[in-house]
C-alpha cells in the first residue's frame, strides 16, 4: 500500500510580544502557496495542527490558544518606502479556516528582527551596533509598522532586561510605531459617535465605544455586563454562558461597524473585531501573583480574542486602548479619567502595560498620527516544519 511522504519547509518558530507563531518566507513556501487561496489556508492549517476537535492542536505547531495558533509570511516589500511586507493569518483551533481580516500587534514586534536575521534586508543598510530602523507594510490592514530593532555585532539582540507582563522572562526592547493606525478610510469611528448604543439580545441596550485603530475593537463597560474588571481566565473562559454572550455583542457590534452583512458572517470572522471590558483602576492580583496596585495604572481592561479572553492584551488592541483612550468621551477615556492623555498604563490579566497615543480633532473628525509602545521578541526554534505531501 502506498503512502505519501512529508515535505519539509523552511520556517522560524518566534515569540513577538505575549504570542508565538511559525514565521516563513514567501520564497520558501510551495509554489501554491506562494499565492493567496485554498492551497495556502490548507498548508497553514496542517502546519499549526488544525482544525482539531479536541481543541488542542497537538498534531501541529500551535499551542491551542488564539496567542499561540498564528502564521506570519515575509517577503521583501514591493513598494520603495518598506523594507519587507508582512502577512499575517489567525489559525483558527477547530474549524478550517484562516483568519486574514486583520493584524497581530505582538508577533509584529518579531517581524522586523525575522526580516533582518532571514536576509530579507541588505545587511549594508543596517548598523553593526545599535538601533536598526525596519520599516514594515502590514499587508492585512494596508498600514505602516515601524519596529526599532537593536543590533549587536551585527546580529539581532534578543536577550535584554526588558520585562513585559505576560512573558516569564526578560529579553532586549523592540520600540514599536504603529503608523495612522485608523483603517484604511480614515474614520477612527465607524459610526462617526464616541459613544453608541448597541441592543444586543439577552444584555440589552448597551453603551459601547467601536473603534477602528489597531484592530476594529467593541469597548464596553465591565459593570454594565455584571463584572468588575478585574477578571482573570478562568473565571471568563471556564463559563459558556458568559462567552455566548460575548459572542453575541460581538457579532451585533460588528454588523453596526460595517465589518459584516449578517450576523451569521461573524463565525467566520473570528479574529475582528475584538470585544474589551474596560473599568476604572482597582486594586488586583495578576494571573502571575503580581498585586497590581489601582494606584499605578489609568484603567482596566479585559480583552477577548477568538472567543475566549486572552491572558495578557493583544498589541493591536492595546492600539486601539490607547487610541480610544487619547478621545475625550470615550469609555476609555471616561474609565481613565478624561482629559486628552498621551498616554496610559492600564491593568491587564497578566499585570500591567503602557501605550501611547496622540489624537488630534479635524473637520474630517478624530486623527491619530500613530501609536506606540514596547514588546520584545525571540526565536524559539528554526529549520523546518513537515507536514504530508498532499495536505495543500
């Protein structure tokens, strides 16, 4: 009886900020799957080990989490003004699909450290020591990235004593610039209002902040829908009832930002947009033990990402946090106390992170030139994945 034998493709398992994902090259891929479409989606999705009913991924690279079931895919830009493009796909766990609707903000903090190590940039352009400037086209949502690289002997340094909440341990600073982060419209608010009100069965009318800055993001009061912002995991992700829901307000809200026709398009969108419950400072215990002291953050916020809250903050949504929390009247901004901040730490499930942003008020209605903040990254493992010959 025959069989057909596996194949092996170049590839780099990264970790960028608090997610981890196999990273390729364009040039490295199958030929089918140099292009978008079915080919592409099916080598992914046998890649990382999906779609699987058990929900645990464990015949593949992904780690049964929305932070760990994701595939980037470099190539050197095509337009003068970038030095590589970057693609990026949410795998889903149990169903047979990638998610191309939008970015992933941390593994974008290893794009440009990957671009470098694998070639992608002339190695002439860059500083023998010191900070190297990658210049990045994020081709899902058609923005800029620009991520401040540190180079040491030529290399990329990784280790570092830069913490962030989230990863166990320190490594070296990736300084991020996430440029003209409203989509590719222009409108930071779909709806043109700060402030909407959302009937969502089950919950009622609520009000809601929707915002396209980062990643297409609902913000809700976390009182309005019965909890207090300090919330870990487990006691969101082990209550089915409580993640219908959130699905639910996902989905109306998504159809009022324009993102979908049906509600029923929703479950085939589950990367964008996100859901996040936002609260004024209180003192909590972080996943890690960490006492978060009200004292020394802004606000709270709890987020969820391909239904399930995630266990720090996804960096596109921090974009949005930190975009929605730089416009007056917004819950974000309302929860972190008002003003026009440039800007705010806010508390997490893992512990604590700052984001800035500076938003200006044009006829044309609210403008944010860009966003920053700090991840770091590292490479895990390189050489090659395997998957069988006839998976694409």
């Amino acid at each position: 009886m025959g069989h057909v034998s596996q194949i092996r493709i170049p590839a780099t398992y990264m970790r960028g900020g608090t997610s981890k994902g196999v990273f390729f090259r364009l040039q490295d891929l199958p030929e089918p799957a140099q292009v978008p479409g079915a080919a592409r989606d099916a080598l992914l999705l046998r890649v990382i080990g999906s779609p699987d009913p058990y929900g645990k991924q464990i015949d593949g690279m992904g780690g049964a989490t929305s932070s760990t079931s994701k595939a980037v895919i470099l190539s050197r830009s095509s337009r003068a003004d970038h030095d590589v493009d970057y693609l990026f796909g949410q795998v889903s766990i149990d169903k047979p699909f990638v998610d191309w609707s939008g970015n992933c903000g941390n593994l974008s903090a290893a794009v440009g450290a990957f671009a470098i190590s694998s070639g992608l940039i002339d190695p002439e352009s860059l500083p023998e020591n010191g900070i190297a400037t990658v210049r990045i086209w994020q081709v899902n949502i058609g923005k800029t990235i620009i991520a401040h690289v540190p180079v040491t002997n030529g290399e990329v340094q990784e280790t570092g004593d830069f913490e962030l909440d989230g990863v166990t341990f320190t490594a070296a600073e990736v300084k991020m610039e996430f440029m003209d982060p409203a989509d590719e419209g222009g409108a930071i608010f779909p709806t043109g209002n700060v402030v909407d009100e959302l009937e969502v069965p089950g919950l009622g009318a609520l009000k809601v902040t929707m915002i396209n800055s980062g990643i297409p993001t609902i913000f809700v009061n976390a009182e309005d829908i019965g909890y207090e912002g300090t919330e870990l995991q487990e006691s969101i992700n082990s209550d089915e009832g409580a993640l219908s829901r959130f699905e639910l307000l996902r989905a109306h809200g998504a159809l009022r930002m324009g993102l979908i026709k049906e509600l029923d398009e929703a479950a085939t969108r589950q990367h964008t947009p996100k859901v996040a419950f936002v609260s004024k400072p209180k003192d909590y215990v972080a996943s890690s033990g960490k006492n978060v002291a009200a004292a020394d953050i802004d606000l709270l916020v709890r987020a969820l990402s391909m239904g399930k809250l995630h266990h720090a903050m996804m960096g596109t949504a921090a974009v949005a946090i930190g975009t929605a929390a730089a416009v007056p009247g917004t819950l974000v901004n309302i929860a972190a106390g008002g003003g026009q901040p440039e800007s705010v730490c806010f508390g997490h499930p893992s512990g604590t992170l700052r984001v800035g942003a500076k938003a200006v008020e044009t006829v044309e209605g609210w403008k944010v030139a860009k966003a920053t903040m700090s991840r770091s990254a590292r490479v895990l493992m390189e050489g090659w994945v395997r998957i069988p010959g006839d998976a694409f």
